[in-house]
C-alpha cells in the first residue's frame, strides 16, 4: 500500500507540474513571466479569431496556450526542439484535457470539496497580483541592494503603546526629542551609549549601550531598517516612530556582506561562574583541541563524544548556514560567528574561545557568498519576504492609486461631513451603534434672510463611487460598527482613518473580483490550477482507488505478468559488525549460544555506540547499496558461485576484517531464484495495473470526446519552434 501511494504522488507531481503548473511553482512562473506584465492592461476581449491547436467537442485549445505549456515543461538548454517533442507533447495534452472533460460531466467541477479547495487556491495565488508590480520591484532590488552589507547600530529607545493616549504619546515624544538634542550637541559614541545605558527603555540592549550589533535588511521593521540604511557611519538619525515606540539610532560601522558559512561546533558549558568551573571546561576543550590538531581524533568523533551542544552533537558538531546579522541584538552571537569568520579555509579550527554559553571550538566546513540579484532562488526569496514584510504597504498603496484613477473613483466629502456630525462618544471609546444615526438629514442653504431647508436620506447619500458601484453612507456605518477599538486623535482623524481602510479595501477586492480580465498571467495559472485538480480528482476516482480496491482486477493482471516479477538469489541472514577482532569471536559465540540480538547490542555498546552494528534481511546480490561496506554481500555471492560453496550452508561464520569492521555472518539460508509472490510485489505491479487502467480509460475517453487536430496551426508552431534552443 505504501509504494501505491508514492505512485500516486509520483503520478500527481508529474502532472501537477508538467502540465499544469500549480501553486507551488508560481513564483517560478512569475519570474519567467515578468516581460508578459505589460500586456497585463491589454483588452483581452476584442481580439482577432484565434487559430486553434485542436478541439474536444466544442472546447478549442488555442496556440498560445499550447505553446505557452509546451515551452514550460521543455529545457531549452539541452538538445534543440524537434518535431517529434512537439507532437508528442500535443498527444499528452489531448490526453490531459480529455481527462478534464470526463471530469466535468462527471460533475466533479460543482462538489463541494472542489469548489472550497479551489478558492483556497484562488486566494493563495491572488496576493501575488493584488500589489503594484513595479514598485514590488523596487523594493526587492532595495532590499537586495541593502543585503549587500551590514550595519551595525546602537539605538535608544522610549517605548509608547500604539494604543496610548496622545498624551502619553507627546510625553514620550518630548522625552526622545530632549535627548536628541542633547546628543546634536555632542555626537560622539561614548556619549550616546551613555545616555542609551542611562535612558534607553529596551532593557535587552540597555547595558550594552544601546549596541545591536549588526544588521542587515529584512531582518527589523521597515522604518528601522530605512533609518539605519539612509544614517551615514558615525551620524546620529532623527527621532523616528515605530509600533515599538519612538527610536533615536547610531550607525557605528557598515561592512560588506560575508555570506553564509557553515561550521562545526563543540562546545564546553560552564554550569556556574565561579573560578574553577571555568578553568575545568577549559582545560577540557584544549584538551579537545590538542587530540583533533595532532590528529589523534576527528572534529566529528570529538564532537559526539563530547559537545554538550546538543543540537549539533549527534551530528558530529555539523550545524546550519549561519550569518552574523541574523544574530541582532545578542552581541555574544555576534562574537561566536565572527569567531567562524576568522577561520580562512575548509578544515581550519579556532583556538578555544570563551562566551555566556562556555568555551566552544569551530570548524569551517563552506562558505557561501551571497547570491547575485539575477538569481531566480534570491529573487523568489527576496519577492515573498518584501511581500509579507510591512515595505508591502508601500505597493499595496500604490496599486489603490491607480485603481482609484482608472475606475473613476469619487469622494463625496459632503456625505462624510454629515455622518461626522451624528458620531458621539461611542464613537470615540469603539462602541459605535448603527441605530444612532438618523434616517434623514437636514441640510439648510441659500440667502441668510431667506434660508431653504432639505431633507435628505441621510443613509442613502453616496460615501464614494468606484467603477459602476455605488457605497452608501448606510454601508459605512456597517463598516464602523467592525471597529472595537477607542478612537485615537479627534472624531474626524478617526473617522478618516477607518473611512480610508474601507476604501483601500473596497479597492483591493475590486481588483481581486476582476483579475481574469485584467491579468493574463493569473487568468492562465488559475486556469492551469483548476483543470488540474479536476483531473487529478477524476484519476482518483478511475485508476488509483480502483487500483488499490480491485484486488480480483489486481490478481488477474499478476497472473498475466507473472514471469516478469522474480526474485534473483537471496541470502537470508543477519550480519554483526564488530570494532575488532577479540569483539568478533566473542559475539559469534553468543550467537551460537542463542543469545538475543538485543542482549548483544547492549552489552556491546556500553564503551560506546558506533562499537557495533547489525542488520538482518533478506538479500539479493543488487541490495549491495544496503551495506557500508557492500563488500560482505560480495563475498557471499562470490562463494555462492564457487566449486565448494561454504556460506550457502545454513551457518555461523566469522568473516574477519570487511573495511572497518569485523564481522560476523549468521545464514539462515539460501534462497535459489524463483518467481515472487503477489504480497512480495504488490507496490510494482500496482503501479503496472495503474498504467493499464490508465491506458483503457484514454481509449475509452477518445471512443466517448471527438478529437479535431488543427493540422494547419500544429505544423506552422512547428516551423515556429524547431530547432529552437
């Protein structure tokens, strides 16, 4: 059952991502796709007949389509595009979208489970397009441009809620703003870690003076990152706000990004403070040192004999990439990886050094520079990081402007004005009731001596006007009935700041409701997408549940193929691998004895783990790969071959030294070549019947859908692509 299962994730990768994209590849899709964002304004509805690759009843696949999944799923590095792979790929398509169509006249397009997991998917992919692209740009080459080095930053700060009374929060401000003052007057380091020791409210870098050490972009808030890319080395920025509080920083060095290394690690705790705990754990890891630099011991066995880091131990001290700047604000951590980034070349080891942790050893294993801007993993990396961190806004604003400005977008200020006028406390404390405002409104104008009163419907008056909908002043007060939270500012701050969120939103969704008309790229994905799941659906349904269930269909084909599924000889054995020769005899004696193979790994594992090994199985002569060394399996097979074979008696045998073990063979027996049974291949004769499945629901689906090829258009793509590379 396990092997059908992987056939069918097999099966589904393959389809998903051959044929229909899907949403783990967007970003992939989106980077080969960036010339298309042009045409994304395009009028995709007034156009000339398109020519048609070939059809399935009325359904027309067009060239475009064709073409644009043909050159996905070929790598134009390799050999050029002959006619064959053209052609070939049109009967995998046909074959696709054949699938698709039994799909939907099996109803499977309106069940339930589909419809939910299609807008899942549609939510998913649509935050890739609800931004402006061209300002996303700009913001990933800025970041990358920062990435590029590392600053290193003292800041202080006066820590306010966002949620604080504005008189809590100009306290604050007149606090922050005195102290910067002051530090214009004397700029110097030591006087701004002074005052970051003695005012500065972030109790994690107070007695530092304010140091975070180094940083780099995309790794604080944006406002943050911007004040200590945009303040000179030496210089002292304004005071600037975060959700933090108000901030003053000092940038005291900038250098080039050194990429990532990879190190081992060992390391000694000092369990407390005093004297002679630490003289103990440092006389262990020179002890350590000496046996690794005179090559008495590896950095690995070191490593799992003795690093009390437990995460890397077990690994022989190997441990993740890492890089300075991801360790802001732990000056200690910043201390160790400059330690890693001393070391000059592959194998180097550091002199013992001392940090909070305790006394530690490293050795570099790589390094591993930063990336180009060009490549497709760092531009992926930097698009998803610029898209979930707050410079996001940036774009997401932009692209309101400019939906604002092609779809005729109105501000009724005079609706607001009124509404304003109705809002009372419950407003202010975020216990707005709808009921509170009046159905009619009286608006009076004209001459002073002859005014003129009129009565409007107060909650029918147009808020403001976006495309062909109109939102109500009625709308907007369900709109602020959302919020819950007192209001910050005067009645008319917060009455515009929740207006233009409702706004921005009512924008946003405008865009996402229209996004198969105003973009190519997401309408073909989305495409792509559903077509694909409606597919895979159905090959549940006809081929892989059958397959598993039909176990009559499943035995019957078996018998067919029966001589196609044999074993090769087989030796059905367990094998010891001993440390030495004096461990050999002894376990093949406790072996005779009967003694468990539990009992045996216990007693010989006491001085230590990797003393001893086993395994037991059985194996053909091709199962080599299941030994270090596969040499044990030679030797038994080549014996098996000779005159007077020994090993193929059932047995106990003491091989002697195999690479570096020694070890012990117990043979159970051996097995001749024979056909398997069913049980013994179920996995690989599933799958066959799957393919056999397959292959009959296609010729049933081409007896059921009529199959027009376009012979025209198939052979002017031809002439359009082959030999292309």
């Amino acid at each position: 059952m396990k092997t059908i299962v992987l056939k069918q994730k097999e099966i589904m990768k393959r389809i998903v991502g051959l044929l229909v994209g899907g949403f783990f590849i967007v970003t992939a899709i989106n980077a080969q796709n960036e010339k298309r964002n042009a045409e994304e304004d395009a009028n995709l509805s007034v156009s000339l007949p398109k020519p048609f690759v070939f059809s399935i009843n009325q359904d027309k696949v067009y060239a475009d389509e064709f073409e644009r999944q043909f050159l996905k799923n070929i790598n134009l590095k390799e050999d050029p595009i002959a006619a064959k792979d053209i052609r070939s790929y049109l009967d995998l398509y046909i074959k696709f979208k054949l699938k698709v169509q039994d799909a939907k006249d099996a109803g499977l397009d309106t069940a339930t489970a589909y419809v939910q997991e299609l807008q899942m998917y549609r939510d998913q992919l649509a935050r890739n397009y609800l931004y402006d692209r061209a300002v996303t740009e700009s913001l990933i080459k800025e970041a990358y441009d920062r990435l590029k080095y590392e600053v290193r930053v003292s800041h202080i700060l006066v820590l306010v809620s966002p949620d604080a009374s504005e008189a809590d929060k100009k306290k604050a401000l007149d606090k922050i703003e005195e102290m910067h003052r002051k530090l214009m007057r004397n700029p110097s380091a030591e006087n701004f870690g002074d005052m970051a020791r003695n005012e500065s409210e972030d109790v994690g870098t107070k007695s530092s003076g304010g140091d975070l050490g180094y940083m780099t972009a995309l790794q604080v808030v944006y406002e943050f990152e911007n004040q200590a890319y945009n303040t000179p080395v030496g210089g002292i920025s304004p005071v600037f706000k975060t959700e933090f509080g108000y901030h003053i920083l000092m940038v005291t060095d900038k250098r080039a990004n050194r990429g990532d290394i990879k190190v081992n690690h060992i390391l000694v705790r000092v369990m407390n403070k005093d004297e002679n705990s630490d003289a103990e754990a440092r006389k262990k890891i020179d002890e350590i040192a000496a046996n690794i630099l005179s090559g008495k011991e590896t950095f690995e066995n070191m490593a799992k004999t003795y690093s009390e880091d437990y995460n890397s131990r077990y690994n022989g001290g190997a441990m993740d990439y890492i890089n300075t700047a991801q360790f802001v604000g732990d000056i200690d951590r910043q201390y160790w990886a400059d330690q890693a980034f001393s070391l000059k070349k592959g194998g180097d080891i550091t002199v013992p050094f001392r940090t909070n942790y305790g006394w530690h050893l490293l050795q570099r294993v790589n390094l591993r520079p930063l990336k180009s801007f060009d490549d497709k993993e760092m531009h992926s990396m930097l698009k998803m990081e610029v898209q979930k961190n707050q410079r996001s806004q940036t774009s997401v604003d932009s692209l309101v402007v400019k939906i604002k400005k092609e779809n005729g977008f109105k501000l009724n200020e005079k609706a607001v004005n009124a509404l304003l006028g109705y809002l009372d406390s419950n407003f202010m404390k975020g216990k707005f009731d709808e009921l509170s405002i009046p159905e009619m409104h009286t608006i009076t104008s004209g001459p002073a001596k002859k005014p003129v009163k009129i009565e409007y419907n107060l909650r029918k008056m147009e808020v403001f006007h976006l495309a062909d909908q109109s939102y109500s002043v009625g709308d907007l007060c369900t709109q602020l009935t959302y919020n819950t939270k007192p209001i910050q500012g005067t009645k008319k701050e917060g009455l515009d700041r929740l207006l233009n969120a409702w706004i921005d939103k009512t924008c946003v969704e405008y865009q996402d409701e229209h996004l198969e008309e105003k973009s190519v790229e997401f309408r073909d994905i989305y495409q792509e997408y559903k077509e694909g799941i409606l597919m895979f659906n159905r090959m549940q349904q006809l081929v892989w549940d059958k397959a598993n269930n039909d176990s009559a269909g499943l035995a019957k084909y078996f018998a067919a193929h029966q001589a196609e599924y044999n074993w090769g000889d087989r030796f059905d054995v367990e094998v010891f691998f001993c440390n030495d020769a004096k461990m050999m005899k002894t376990v093949a004696k406790e072996v005779k004895k009967g003694i468990s193979t539990d009992s045996i790994r216990r007693e010989h594992t006491k001085k230590n783990v990797l003393d001893y090994a086993y395994k037991s199985g059985k194996y053909e002569m091709g199962d080599t790969f299941l030994f270090s060394p596969s040499r044990v399996l030679n030797l038994l097979f080549d014996d098996a071959k000779s005159a007077k074979p020994k090993y193929r008696k059932p047995g106990i045998y003491s091989i002697g030294p195999v690479g570096d073990d020694f070890v012990v063979v117990k043979v159970k027996a051996f097995l001749p070549a024979g056909p398997k049974t069913l049980d013994e291949t179920r996995g690989p004769v599933a799958s066959k019947y799957q393919e056999l499945l397959e292959r009959e629901w296609i010729e049933t689906l081409r007896m059921k859908y009529p199959v027009t090829i376009n012979e025209s258009v198939v052979q002017s793509i031809e002439s359009k692509l082959v030999n292309q590379k």
